[in-house]
C-alpha cells in the first residue's frame, strides 16, 4: 500500500481533448494531461477501461480481455505513415476525412471515428511486410510470443469482420464452437494469416503507443489507476474462446429494488467459478498480468460480484427469477418435515394461472383458453393453469405469435400478466428438489395464501439459509481474492457500493482492498434526516470521490437534490461557513434549529466555483486512502470551464442505450488547462 494520503482525478481516455488532436482522446494524449496533474499536485490518473469494446461505446462492453482498444490508437505517429500520407491520395484523403468529419464537439462520433480508423489501420498494414506478405516480421513475431492471448482474439476478430460484426452465437456452428487446438489451427492457416496478422500488428502498436504514456507519467512520478470490469460481453473473444470460464446459461444481474421492481438484467455471462479455481484461477491472473503492464493501481467493478452473483437464467428478460451463485438451498426432505406436501409443494414453487386473468383481456373464454394453452397445462376440473416443463423462461413468453388470438393493442397486456405469473411464486426450484426463496416471495400469491404458522417456519429455513449464504460468499471471494490479488503487485480496489452484507467489508479488508466511498450516498440511513457519515469515520482503506461515471456531477447534484445538498451542509458546515464548532467556550455546539435554517438558504442558492471547491475541500479532508473525484467536478472550480446544463458534463446514464453515453470530451484542450493557473491552485490547495 502506498505510504500517505493521495488525491487524484478520474477521466474517460477518449474525453482528452488537444490542441493537435480535437477528434478523440488518444494513447499519447496521457502525456499533456500528466503535465497537467504534475502542475496542479494531483498524483493519481485513473482511467476507464481502454478493452476493445468493438461495436458497443461502453468501456463496460468488453469485447476483450486483454486488447486495448484501436480507437486510442495515434495514427500519425505509426510507422510508414509520412511516407504513405504523401504518396497516396487514397490514404490522405481518408486521414484528412477524418478531422474535417470530426471536429471538436461535446460528444464524440464512436462509430464513425471507429470505422475511419479500423479503415486507415488497414491501409497502413497492408503496405507493412506483414501486410504485404503475410508473414510476421520479427518484431511481431516476438510481441505475439509474449501476448499469445492475441492469437484466439485475432481468429475471433476475423471471424466476427466476416460474419459482418454477428455475434458469434448466430454464426455457422463449425465456427461457433471450436476447440483451443481448431483456434490455433485457424490462426495458422494460410489463407487468413495475413487478416490475423492484421489484429496483431493493431494491438502491438496500440500497446506500444500506451506503454509509452504509461513511461511519461511514470517518470512524473505519478500512478496509473485502470479499472477491471468484473463482466465480460456474452459476445466476447474470451466467452467464444473460453467457454470454461463462464457460465452462458446463466446471465449476472440485481434482484429487485425500489428503483428496479424487476430488478436488472446486464446480459452478461457469469463465471464458472468451480472450473476457474480448478485451473487456478489462471485466466483471471492473466488479465491482472496484463494489466499490470499500465496500472499501479486497478478498481474492481462490482466487487461484490466475487462474493456471490446475482444469475438469472439466460432464457428469462428480467431478473426476478434470478439466484445467488454460490447458494445455500432447502431440500424438498426439508419442506416435507416442515409439514409441506408434495402438492402444497407445488403450489409454492410453480406459478398457477386463473383463467379470468387473461379472460379479463381478451373478453373472451375460449381465446382465453386458448392462448393459455400455448405455454401452460390446465389442471383438471378447475378454471386453473400450471405452466407446461417445456416453458423455461419469459423470452418464450414475449417472442410468442398470439395475432390470431387477441386483438393487437391487447398483446403486450396479456403478455405482461403471463411473464408476471411466470415470477409469481414463494419457492424457485433451481434443480431437482432443491430450493431457494424467490428474492420477492413476499409478494406472491402462494406466500399470501399461508397461514402465520407456515410463513414462521419458512422464515426461520430462509434466515438459516442467509447464515449459510454468508459462509458461503465469504469461502469463495478468500480463495478468489488469494489467488489474483497476490499475483500482480498492483494496489486492488473494489466498487463496493450500495453492499450490505456483512462479510464483504471485513473480506475486502483482509485482502487489503480499498473499497470505494461516494460522498452524497454515504449517509446514516436509518437514523432521522439520514445525516452524512462523518469524513473522519470513513474507513482508511478506501477511495473517496464526489460523483463517479454512472451519476451526476457535483453540480447537476446540487441543481436537482436539494433535500441531500441540504443534509451534506448541516454535516459540514464548517465548510461553507456555518459556525458549528465552539463559540464562548470550549462546550458550546451550535444546535440544528440555530444552523438549519442558514444551511437552507445555502442549499438553495445557485451552484458557483466557490461552492464547488467548498465540496471538494470538505471530501478531500476524508480518512480515505486516496481521494479521486472525476475531472469534471475540479473544473467546475473554473466558471468558464462549465457547459450550458449540468446534465451534458455527465458520463453516462444508466439503464439508456444512446449515443450520449460514454463519448464526453473535456470542454477545453489539455494545453488549456495547463495553463489555467488560477484551476492549478485551487487543486493545489484542495
């Protein structure tokens, strides 16, 4: 660990804007924004994940592992460009397109920028030796040596080119599957060795342009911080070239909440823990490794997510009917002795269906019947249905034809009411006669129909089953955590927000693992008014930040949750003026009637720098390890340096899919900030 407090500042690599590079942030962009950082007393640049994502903006889209992604990629610094830029009107058109096309804006063109540099990469390759005989050179033949992994990603990548960029799970089934010996024997082929070679020459001169960076800021004197997505994209190099590593019936969500009453399905595959252990954990270690090329420091994404997963099978859309994994279950012996039947049983654990639920729609029995009767069995002698074995989730449900059978406005309806039914029971029997309580139970109507009796017994199996649970999660993240944590040197970090269970903080803080604290949610929620945790309470194995890439700004913050601003005043009032502290002798605290009213008006006045650097300096003064917030909340210290809405200086927002998302740009050049003296010394100070 490192000795001393730290602050640092958190940014998207793509946000880095240049003077002689408007289009995107790249690789060599690092080497100005550490000038920057030097000059203002910032020690750490913590970077989102710079993976190939392929197709999908979202650094949290993994479409690799281990490969950076070509869109950092300098172009004009590669070799052979000079001499190709000034004979080849095709090559300097193309180039020339590509800053004409992209100027400077607020948001970047992901998929055009992509696609104009996947192209210039192209032209650039083919008139390299490899290009030109599809031969490796020695140079690529020693960096694909020492980063075999780029040998199944390469085979993949072409695939994935020719098959129009399809997930590999619609393409032919000889390619679909393959062994690691077929992997190697497509990667050997002549006939595509030239294309392969193409993905490996990429990604040697993307990690050279890195590792170059890396050096400069390094030789600054300051750290490198990456961040490790715990999930990897189900249409993945790694989940097509190591189906033993994740679990693709399975997909990693939440269960359900206040704010996701179906919880969340992320569509990721799950790790197949029980095979990664066998092998030792090794695919794991080699991500470290890797990484371990750039980073003094890496964050683990969902770090609960090493204790137990939420999965959800991968036939259903949403997350209701998900489970833990690793889970404690009850055995139906165990039901039996608590006095339940087979049949009473079944009514727990399997959704049963009134027929005037669906009536209720169609207005009419036998459409009614009959639309029932594509998914579901009727018991006998009773106006009640059971779903038939052969339904295994609720995308049956939703991709079903029922045109002929109700009116078209009345399709989604009764769509709704079949895939609630489908969630609507007390128990899920996730394999024969073993049992879990379905996150929801209590809103079942099976749980409803159980006399106090019955409901006190199963509580007490569930409480015993969370005890199991506990033990459980805990065994599993110390193997894991033993294992990849002591294999790179590394300082590890953990996303542990919005986590309540027991164990997970002692854990992290045995394997020396700093977990994370974001300001505005870290309150006392049980107590009146949920006062802001003390920042001399927070645990010093941590990183404190002001916002992070899934929320607001500080200022958006302020703008719209009054009611927290307000909270956050009353708890440092110190910083924005407030006498809280002592007044005509040693014993005298100011009360809450005396200050609320003034951290009232506070918190309804208009957000200006000085307000932000009174947020920024009250955080820093944490007991925090570290103290990291994102760029954008240093330069609200700066006024010119602010956007016409708060919301546009945002990340991401989670639960959309849009082309907002994941492209920020700073709203000035590095150089800019370089020589803001006036932003450089209130960072300083902070």
């Amino acid at each position: 660990m490192t000795k001393g407090k730290l602050t640092g500042t958190a940014v998207p690599l793509g946000a880095l804007y240049t003077k002689d590079n408007p289009v995107i942030g790249e690789f060599p962009d690092l080497k100005p924004f550490a000038d920057f950082c030097k000059s203002a007393g910032i020690s750490i640049i913590q970077l989102l994940p710079v993976n190939d994502t392929g197709t999908q903006s979202s650094p949290y889209s993994g479409l690799s592992a281990f490969a950076l992604h070509p869109i950092y990629i300098r172009i004009s610094t590669i070799e052979g460009f000079d001499a190709l830029y000034s004979s080849d009107a095709k090559f300097k058109t193309t180039y020339d397109d590509l800053y004409k096309n992209h100027k400077y804006c607020l948001r970047y063109d992901y998929d055009g920028i992509l696609n104009a540099k996947t192209d210039l990469l192209k032209q650039l390759y083919d008139n390299t030796d490899e290009g030109k005989t599809g031969e490796a050179g020695a140079a690529l033949s020693k960096w694909i040596k020492a980063n075999s992994w780029v040998k199944d990603y390469a085979v993949y990548k072409n695939l994935k080119w020719n098959y129009m960029q399809a997930s590999w799970k619609s393409w032919l089934d000889s390619d679909r599957s393959k062994t690691k010996e077929e992997i190697t024997a497509l990667w050997n082929k002549k006939a595509f060795k030239k294309e392969h070679l193409f993905y490996a020459w990429t990604q040697m001169i993307a990690d050279a342009q890195f590792k170059d960076a890396v050096e400069y800021v390094h030789g600054l004197g300051l750290k490198l911080k990456g961040d490790m997505p715990i999930l990897m994209n189900e249409d993945s190099a790694d989940a097509w070239a190591y189906p033993e590593v994740f679990n693709q019936d399975l997909r990693a969500g939440a269960p359900a909440d206040g704010d996701n009453p179906n919880g969340q399905n992320w569509g990721f595959p799950t790790y197949n823990w029980k095979n990664l252990k066998e092998d030792n954990y090794s695919w794991w270690k080699d991500r470290l490794k890797n990484a371990s090329k750039y980073y003094d420091a890496y964050r683990l994404d969902h770090i609960l997510g090493f204790f137990r997963i939420w999965a959800i099978p991968e036939a259903d859309l949403n997350a209701l009917n998900g489970h833990t994994e690793p889970y404690a279950f009850i055995k139906k012996t165990d039901l039996y002795e608590l006095g339940f039947d087979d049949d009473r049983i079944r009514w727990l654990s399997q959704p049963h269906i009134p027929t005037n639920v669906i009536e209720d729609i169609t207005w009419n029995h036998d459409k009614a019947h009959q639309i029932l009767a594509i998914f579901c069995n009727k018991i006998d002698g009773e106006e009640l249905w059971r779903f038939d074995p052969s339904v295994t989730g609720s995308k049956m449900i939703e991709s079903a034809d029922l045109s002929e059978l109700c009116a078209v406005d009345a399709i989604p309806r009764v769509k709704k009411v079949l895939e609630d039914y489908w969630s609507n029971r007390t128990l899920l029997e996730i394999s024969k006669n073993k049992y879990v309580p379905l996150w929801t139970y209590g809103q079942s109507t099976s749980w409803g129909t159980l006399n106090d009796k019955e409901k006190t017994s199963l509580l007490e199996c569930f409480d015993e089953l969370n005890s199991k649970n506990e033990k459980l999660w805990k065994k599993q993240a110390d193997e894991i955590f033993a294992a990849i944590t002591g294999a790179v040197k590394m300082i590890p970090c953990g996303e542990d927000l919005g986590v309540s269970i027991e164990c997970v903080p002692k854990t992290m803080e045995a394997h020396k693992i700093l977990g994370l604290r974001v300001v505005r949610w870290c309150r006392e929620w049980s107590k009146p008014g949920q006062p802001y945790v003390p920042f001399a309470d927070y645990t010093p194995l941590s990183v404190t930040t002001t916002s992070v890439h899934d929320s607001s700004t500080i200022r958006e913050w302020w703008e719209t949750e009054k009611e927290s601003v307000k909270a956050f005043i009353l708890q440092n009032g110190d910083a924005f003026g407030i006498e809280t502290g002592a007044k005509d002798g040693p014993l005298f605290t100011a009360s809450k009637e005396e200050i609320e009213p003034k951290a009232t008006a506070i918190a309804q006045s208009d957000f200006t720098p000085e307000i932000a650097e009174s947020i920024l300096k009250a955080s820093s003064t944490s007991a925090s390890q570290w103290f990291i917030p994102p760029l954008q909340d240093f330069l609200y210290m700066s006024k010119n340096l602010w956007l016409e809405k708060a919301s546009d200086e945002r990340i991401n927002i989670p639960g959309t899919v849009t082309a907002f998302n994941w492209t920020y740009r700073l709203p000035c050049t590095v150089e800019e900030l370089c020589a803001n003296n006036d932003l450089i010394n209130k960072i300083k100070r902070i």
